[in-house]
C-alpha cells in the first residue's frame, strides 16, 4: 500500500512517501535526507539522434558523502522510461545494499507524478507497478521531486557512462571530475534556476 508525504499506515512493514521539495529563492544545493536516512540521486538521458537511453543513479548519507554509484543502458527509450529504470534500478541496489530508510530524488516531474498515491491502475506501465512493489518491501521510501540544479551529480554519472554497458555497473569511488560537484552541493554556493 502506498501513502502521501506524512500519512503513514501504522500497520504496515512498509511505507511509500511522494513529497517535493521547493527551491529557495536564494538558490539551488543538493537536499539531504533527514539524519539516518540515505539518498538516491537518480536520472535517466536519452540521446537524440539515436534514442538510446542511459539510467543511474548515486547514494549519499545524511551529510552528501557519495557511498555507491551505479548505472547501465536500456536500449532504445524514452525520457520518462529512462528516469523510472533508475528509479527501479536504484531500489534494487538500495535492498542489496541493506538501506532502510531511503529517500529517492528525481527531477523529473512526469517519473514522481506516475508513483504518486492512487495513481498504480492494472493499466499502468509494467515498471511503475514493478517500482511499487519493490515499495512493498519492509522498508521506508520516500520519493522526492527536486530541481534539475540540485540533480547535476547524477546526472554527470549518466552522461559518463558507456553506451554499450548494458549490464549495471557499480561506482564505489566517485569519479575525480565529480569532486567539484559534490563538493558544491554540500557547501556551496547555490545554483541559480536555470543553471543546469
């Protein structure tokens, strides 16, 4: 069973959050989970001209220290089927991983909008209703519409991987030119709207 942000269902093992989060007028930084949780950073990129579609993703603690990467490509996708095969592929690795307490960050407004609450119909699509099972599971997860600003890291995660990947692959240590990246997003300064 699934929840809105905040309402949660006292007898179930697992609970199933949809929130968003506002930029500030002052700028844009990563968003932190709340203390104990992990996040997932996910994001999906097709290419244009040959429609082959990439989906990733990282985790970060409470404080944005990078503690997994990963990613792969789909073949030929959309946008929106991309960002939902991160998000998949990200509570996969996130149960592997042991995470119970997991807040998962997309800046696609379509791939958060297609999870929200009493949207899952028979008719939905295969992976919608694959994420919201893997939801099921006894752990918390809260899914969380961010700015394209505040997403770069993952979304440099994807565009560095290899086309031909179609196996997932793991990124233990983050790459050194993601090292400005991270670093802004802990401390700054902001992004301005509009930046990424």
């Amino acid at each position: 069973m699934c929840h809105a942000a905040g309402v949660a269902a006292p007898s179930l093992q697992s609970t199933f959050y949809v929130t968003a989060l506002m930029p500030s007028r002052f700028g844009v930084l990563f968003s932190p989970p709340p203390s104990s949780w992990i996040c997932l950073n996910t994001d999906g990129g097709v290419c244009k001209s040959t429609n082959l579609a990439k989906a990733g993703g990282l985790f970060r603690d409470s404080c944005g220290t990078w503690i997994r990467g990963y990613g792969r490509s789909i073949g030929i996708a959309d946008s929106l089927i991309a960002e939902l095969w991160a998000i998949h592929d990200g509570l996969i690795v996130a149960w592997e991983l042991g995470f119970e307490l997991l807040q998962v960050q997309s800046d696609c407004t379509k791939a958060i909008s297609a999870l929200i609450v009493g949207t899952v119909r028979r008719d939905s699509h295969a992976l919608i209703r694959s994420i919201h099972f893997l939801c099921q599971r006894g752990w918390e997860v809260d899914f969380v519409w961010v700015p394209r600003e505040s997403n770069q890291v993952a979304d440099q995660l994807v565009k560095d991987l290899h086309q031909s990947q179609y196996e997932r692959v793991y990124i233990d240590v983050p790459p050194a030119h993601m090292s400005n990246l991270l670093t802004r997003d802990i401390h700054g300064p902001p992004y301005s709207r509009g930046s990424a």
